[in-house]
C-alpha cells in the first residue's frame, strides 16, 4: 500500500514500517538522525528514533489499523512528518534543548515535500494542518480560548485523526508526563465530541459568519452575522508559473487589476530591489476602487497568512468581501512555467517562498477556492 509519495504505509497481516527503505529515500529523514531533544520530555534520544516510536505506536493502534486505507495513509504520513522541522528549529537556550516553532515551520515543509512528490492537493492540506496543530491536544483544556482554537482545527483537518496522532506521539516518547498527556488528549477529545466537530468540521451558520468569529475573539459561533458588503475584492495566491492571470483571464474577464507585477514594470523595479514603493501604488490604487464600491482583483503571491489577513483588514474596512482564489500547479509544471516566464523567479528566491508558502486556510475569508491548472483550471474546493 503507498500514497503518491511512495510512503509504505503498514499494513495487514503484519502492520510493520519499512524504515530501510525510508531511511535511504528521503533526505528529510536522514536529517532527524542526530537532531537532539531535550531529554525530559524525549528520554528515547534524537528525532529518528521518536518518530519511528510514533510511527510504530500508531501502526499498533486499534483504531488506526480499523480505518479504511486513504484514511490511514493520511494519518500514517501526519506522523512520518510532525517532527520534520525539528532540525531546522532546534537550538540549546539557556542550557535547556528547544524546537520552539517546529509545528508550523513543519507544516511549510511537509507542504513543500508533499507538493514536489505529487501528492493531491486536498490529501496535502490535511497532512499539513495534523503536522501544524500536532501540539494542541497535549494542552487545549487548559487553554482560554480551547472552543475557539477546537472550531478552528476542525475547518482544516479531523480532530479525531488529530487526537490519534497525538496519542501516538504521547506513545513514542520516554517521558515522565506520559500518562498526564494521555489524558489531556482524551479530554481534548471529549470537548471536540461535546463541541460536535470530533470528526467533521463544525457548521457556522453562513461564510460570513465563520470569518467574523475567527477576525473577532469573543463573538458566539451560532450567530449569523448580516452581509453589508458592496463590493468583492479576488485576492490572488499562489507561487509564480502557477497561472494566476490565465485565471483571471478566463474567470473574470473585465474586471480591474491590482497587479503588483504590473506596477514593478511601470515603476522599473526589480523582484529582488526594495518592495516599498510598489506596494504604496498598490495600495493607492486599491482605495480608488474601494472608496467608490467597484470590485477587482489583487494579483500577487501573496503566499503568507500574514500578508493576506494584512489586505484582508483593507478591504473589510471599505465594507468589501474578500474572496481568496489560491492557485496551483503539478511542482514540475510550476518550475518550467516559471523558467518559461518573460522574469522568472530565480532559484533561490523560488526556494525562499517555498519556506514560507502558506496555503490559504478556509477560515482566512469569507469565501477561499483552491484551483489546480493542469491541462485546465479544476476547482477542487
């Protein structure tokens, strides 16, 4: 049994992990070999050794071998992956050994490694979000906002499958804590089961008012919140060669164009020159529009959550709705796109936007589409 990433995903009679063979195909791997962690709370050793614990404790799990086999894939690469960034991010502070930041910078990585070996779009998401939340059953009790942060991981991934996930990397560790963490992912669990988003994403009563819940902290989640837009701004996304003007070229024929490619070249700036004045005129000429109500487009990357909740914030502010339309492409069609490009992005500012690639989450707006551009545009969500 294997994903499209050649994953050997255990199975029956036997359910063992063919480590050889992941050890000798991906460098990915071979990097947690020799990563430290701090011994109080992985008394086992380094990365290699824990993830192969979690892997193995997941593939012994009733629950887990009882699902049906995409199922288990997805699950069985959440946890090949949910410490993939730990060499990147570890560092000894104040004597102590720390990987401070690993779940999101993981997600990125997993992304990018799941992108580049052809896995499904909609299969890669649901990867990315496990790896990114992998920490939040050990302590959403105790948290303040555990409803707020439990509606959100349901929008992006099942938090049941995350619930194993985490038991099985509460499993694949030497620690003292073990059966304090157990506890705190069945009571985590229980609250997503109570809430009714354990295994399906909860049901805000409109787009509208799923985005105003998560843009607001304290807002009841049943409240329907009333649509005063006047205008829809189609906030682009994706990496360059994916074909966001095609898109817009076949989808929204006449509409105005915010482009910051199009401003470089008025303006003579180069990609890899200081950004400032390009994104002034940008947003100069985005308040024209929105001062007077008209709809349009903005054609950028835009490839980081940040960026995007940053415009987001402008348009909301003129009373217009934001629709993110995130594209993409197969990894190889990306890169001869690109190369194909009258300004091609070179290879190491390429490889710098893969880091921090982010794909727009569904609760980032109140309407976010995925395309895929193959031989056509496919809408996948």
């Amino acid at each position: 049994v294997r994903m499209s990433l050649d994953f050997p995903v255990p199975g029956p009679p036997d359910w063992t992990v063919d480590w050889s063979m992941l050890h000798d195909q991906f460098a990915w791997i071979r990097a947690m070999r020799g990563c430290r962690q701090d011994p109080v709370h992985h008394g086992e050793g380094d990365v290699w050794i824990h993830t192969r614990m979690v892997c193995e404790a997941l593939a012994g799990l009733d629950d887990w071998r009882a699902l049906r086999q995409p199922e288990r894939e997805l699950v069985f690469a959440a946890a090949l992956l949910h410490d993939v960034a730990k060499p990147l991010c570890t560092r000894t502070e104040d004597g102590r050994i720390t990987s401070r930041g690993h779940s999101p910078r993981g997600a990125m990585e997993a992304r990018r490694i799941l992108w580049e070996h052809g896995v499904d779009v909609v299969r890669r998401e649901q990867i990315c979000a496990m790896v990114r939340y992998h920490q939040i059953p050990f302590f959403l009790i105790e948290r303040d906002n555990a409803e707020r942060m439990a509606l959100l991981i349901s929008q992006q991934a099942r938090c049941d499958y995350l619930a194993m996930l985490a038991g099985a990397d509460a499993r694949g560790r030497i620690c003292e804590d073990q059966p304090g963490l157990l506890l705190k992912i069945g009571l985590f669990a229980e609250h997503c089961r109570e809430l009714g988003c354990l295994d399906r994403p909860w049901q805000f009563p409109s787009p509208t008012s799923r985005f105003e819940y998560f843009r607001r902290d304290g807002r009841d989640p049943h409240y329907r919140v009333h649509d005063d837009s006047r205008c829809e701004v189609i906030l682009m996304s994706g990496l360059p060669g994916s074909g966001k003007d095609s898109w817009l070229g076949r989808h929204a024929p006449g509409l105005p164009v915010v482009s910051l490619d199009g401003i470089r070249c008025e303006l003579g700036v180069e990609a890899s020159d200081d950004q400032g004045e390009v994104v002034q005129a940008a947003r100069d000429r985005a308040r024209e529009f929105l001062r007077c109500g008209a709809s349009f487009a903005w054609n950028a990357t835009n490839l980081t959550r940040e960026v995007r909740a940053q415009l987001i914030a402008l348009f909301t502010g003129y009373r217009a709705r934001a629709r993110i339309v995130h594209i993409e492409a197969p990894y190889a069609e990306t890169q001869q796109r690109n190369a194909n490009r009258a300004h091609a992005v070179p290879g190491p500012a390429m490889a710098r936007m893969l880091e921090r690639w982010d794909v727009p989450a569904v609760t980032e707006a109140p309407a976010v589409e995925w395309w895929e551009n193959t031989t056509g545009f496919q809408r996948l969500r």
